[in-house]
C-alpha cells in the first residue's frame, strides 16, 4: 500500500509538471506578441499621412504664391520653397524660426531708407567708375596709336603679336604700296584677320 502510494504521488507530480510547462510554451508565445514594439514603418506611415498645411508666401521673394507645406516647419525653410529671398529683402523684420501654421502668410518686406540708398548709390558709382575706367582707356589707346606709313620697327614691334620680321614686311610693303586704310595690313604676310582684330585698335594711317 505504501509503495502504491508513492507511485501515485510521483505520477501526481509529474503530471503538474507537463501541464506546468505546457501552459508555460503556450502562454510564451503571446507575451512575446503582446510585448511586441510597433513597427517603425507605422512611424513613417503616420508622417506621410500628416496632411499638408497651406501658406502664402509674399513680398521680397523669387517666386511668391500659396505652398503647400508640412506642419510646423520653421519660416526659414519655407523661404527657401519661394526660390530664396530677393536681394533687397529685409529679413530683420521675419522670424525665420518662426513655425508655421495653416492659412499663415509670410510676408517678406523690402528694404528701406538709407541702407536701400546706399546700396542704389553704390551700384551708380560703381557703374559711372567703370565707364570712366573704359573711356580712360579708350583714350589711352587712341593717344598710343601707331601710323603705318611713319612707324618705325620698333614701334611697330610694341604692337601685340608683332615681331622683328613682321615689322621688316611692313615697311616692305608700306615702301611698294604706301598704306591708305588700316586694313590693308592684312596684304602682307603673317597677318591674318584674327591677328588684326588684335592689332586694329592700334592702328592709324
């Protein structure tokens, strides 16, 4: 009776056993599901389905008009959809960190007073000291002209391009023909038309 006992005891315990772990093997399974992360793709999917907001965008831009943007972005940003802002933009007067929000305009206003002045006088003088510069050499070549009936070789040799043979084939030809316009020297040999566009402005009879 008492070894009875005992083998029923041990079949007790080892079926507790088995229905322990099978419970355990079946139980696993779920927590690791329910313990699951979500996905990071539900993360992008949330973003792309985030509708856009809708903004105008005026003023000292490239291209201004109504964009179509994501929530929260900063002005600055936003700016840069626009083309970027025109030259004279004041941007002092924008919160580029500003976020933006649906329905908002964005107004980039110009550049005012003296800074506007100064920079339009700026542009003036530059030009009238450029034109002083061309006229300035301009004169300085027309008072460096060389006559091509009276030259000597070496002042025909301080012409660009133009040697010591050269110079001798002008005053060859100058003695049979005598120059009477200055594209004549075209006639004697070496000098082509791409030379004499170089040497024209130099040039006189």
């Amino acid at each position: 009776m008492e070894v009875s006992n005992k083998k029923k005891i041990i079949v007790v315990i080892l079926v507790v056993v088995v229905l322990t772990i099978l419970s355990i093997l079946f139980s696993l399974p779920n927590k690791v599901e329910d313990g699951k992360e979500p996905p990071l793709m539900s993360l992008s999917q949330e973003q792309a389905s985030s509708p856009k907001i809708t903004v105008y965008i005026s003023g000292a831009v490239q291209n201004p008009g109504i964009y179509e943007i994501m929530p929260n972005q900063r002005v600055g940003e936003v700016l840069k959809v626009a083309g970027g802002v025109a030259p004279n933009a004041d941007l002092n007067k924008v919160n580029l960190a500003k976020k933006c929000k649906d329905g908002m305009q964005i107004n980039v206003p110009q550049a005012k007073g003296k800074k506007q002045m100064q920079a339009t006088n700026l542009a003036s003088n530059s030009s009238k000291e450029t034109n002083a510069q061309q006229i300035g050499t301009q004169n300085a070549i027309n008072e460096q002209k060389i006559n091509l009936n009276t030259a000597t070789s070496e002042e025909l040799q301080s012409l660009p391009g133009v040697g010591a043979a050269t110079a001798e084939r002008i005053i060859e030809y100058r003695s049979a023909h005598q120059f009477k316009k200055v594209e004549e020297i075209m006639q004697v040999k070496g000098i082509g038309k791409a030379k004499f566009a170089k040497l024209q402005a130099y040039l006189e009879v």
